[in-house]
C-alpha cells in the first residue's frame, strides 16, 4: 500500500502535469562529472546579502560551505532557456527523503561564471570557438542546513558531514505554457564522504 507522503507526492506531479504542457524538448543526459568543496564567501556567482543564507551586517558574506556539483549535457543550456523563454533552475535534494524536504541548493544553473539563463547571448560558442561535444555546468549546495521551525512544507536539517547520503538532482522550469524537467543525477554517498573528509584533513593540516 502506498503511503500517504507517496501519494501526496504523486497527487502535486499530477497536478502539475495538468496545469501546463511539458515540453518534450528536455535535457535528459545530465550525467555527474565531479565534486569540490568551497566556501559560500569565495563564489563571485553567489549573492552577498540572500534571504534563505546569512550575512554579517555589513554585508559581508559569512563563512558557509559549499559543495560546487559539476554536470555535463550536450544541450547548450543558455540556448535552449533563450530560445524556449524558459527559466532554468535546479531542484536537489537528499534521494532517501521525500522531495518535498530539505532544500539544499542555491536554485541556479552556472556555466562559466554566467547564471544559464540570464537574459545575454550564449557564452559557449565565442567568435571562432567549436562548441563542445560535452558542456560543464554547476550548481551550488549547502553542506549542511539547520532544521526550520516553523515552516510549510516542513524544512528538514541535515549535515553531510555528520552524515553523508546519496544527493539528488534534477533541473526544471519553463514559462507559463510549458515546463520541462530533465533526467535526474545521483551524486553517491561514499563521494560525497570522500571529499567532505579530504576537505576536512586539508583544513586541519592547514591550522597546524
């Protein structure tokens, strides 16, 4: 018997496949490239004052660690959000845990320092470049994050560094008369351990 999380989960999906048509024009060949950690202070892409992170009062960014997720697609991304008017964000989330909870990420796309789907001409190609065959791309997500009280859905805490866990994703969005959602990417437990505890080492050899 399904439980009542699974059906709620479908009854949204369905809904939402009802309400808009769903492009068939989709990326569906996102495939996981590599991992680093970073801080939330040294990325240029990142804002310095958001309402979901924190800020000091001067506006300076506060330390917040981050993991940098870089993917590869032969779908030129800022192409495809230009031509289709489409915006193109990103939804991760902890692949044992309903979709619903915890919110990780920073919702946007990056190529290059370039937010996908900014509203500029494609980056990729340049006067006498070849477009590659393969395109990296990157988002950004939280290491860890307190649990919300109160909130609606309820926003789960979690640290992958306490606690690592396979970390999903997938990239949708669209206009108001068609979406799209792409295949979904699993980014798997014993790597994401692997370089949050890499990290680790490197920082306490580094303040010795």
């Amino acid at each position: 018997m399904l439980r009542t999380s699974t059906l709620a989960w479908l009854a949204s999906l369905i809904a939402m496949l009802l309400s808009s048509c769903i492009s068939m024009n989709t990326p569906g060949d996102l495939t996981f490239a590599s991992i680093k950690v970073g801080d939330w202070r040294d990325q240029t892409e990142l804002p310095e004052l958001d309402t979901v992170v924190e800020s000091l009062a001067d506006g300076a960014k506060r330390h917040r660690l981050l993991l940098k997720i870089e993917f590869t697609s032969a779908t030129d991304l800022e192409r495809f959000a230009s031509k289709n008017s489409y915006n193109v964000l990103n939804r991760t989330f902890l692949c044992g845990r309903p979709p619903g909870s915890p919110e990780m990420s920073y919702p946007f796309v990056y190529r290059r320092g370039v937010q996908v789907d900014a509203p500029m001409p494609s980056s990729i190609k340049q006067q006498g470049d070849q477009v590659p065959t393969l395109i990296t791309y990157y988002i950004f997500v939280d290491v860890a994050r307190a649990k919300i009280v109160p909130s609606k859905p309820p926003q789960e805490g979690f640290d992958l560094r306490r606690s690592a866990e396979d970390v999903c994703f997938y990239l949708g969005g669209g206009n108001e008369l068609s979406k799209f959602r792409s295949n979904t990417v699993v980014i798997p437990t014993k790597v994401i351990a692997a370089v949050l505890r890499a990290a680790s080492e490197f920082s306490n050899e580094s303040s010795h």
